[in-house]
C-alpha cells in the first residue's frame, strides 16, 4: 500500500512541475523572450529580472536567506505591474 501512495505523489508532483514550466513558457513568449528559457534551472530566473527591468545582480540577493523572501516579493509586484 505505501508504493500507491509514493506514486501518486510523485505524480502529482511531476504535474504540478509540468504546470509550471508551461506557464512560464507562455509568460516568456508573451514577454518576447524565447520560450525555452522556461526550463533552464537558473538562466529562468535571470530571463525574468531582465522582464521586470531589474539587474542580473539581483538573482545573488535570491540566494541569501531572509533577504531572498524581499527580493521575491518585490520581483512579484513587479511582475504584477
């Protein structure tokens, strides 16, 4: 029984992550950067500062704790606008 339950979280999980890269891909698209760039783990997060008009520098500032909670909330109001 443990096997069905481990399954079907991996499932839902690999889903989820599915999701996600597809709606990062449209946001890229309709953003005018290449679609693609979706799915590079930390080429994405970069993309995204140069779309919401911040410096590359900033994805550093994600890496720290505590700090990367701001950087993440003002990169969402940003993305918001």
């Amino acid at each position: 029984m443990d096997g069905d339950g481990s399954a079907l979280g991996l499932m839902s999980q690999l889903l989820a992550l599915a999701f996600l890269a597809w709606v990062f891909w449209r946001f890229f698209e309709k953003a005018g950067k290449p679609g693609w760039a979706a799915v590079i783990p930390i080429y994405n997060v970069i993309v995204l500062l140069e779309v919401v008009g911040r410096p590359w520098w900033w994805f550093l500032l994600l890496l720290i704790p505590i700090v990367n909670f701001v950087v993440g909330f003002l990169l969402a109001l940003d993305l918001s606008r």
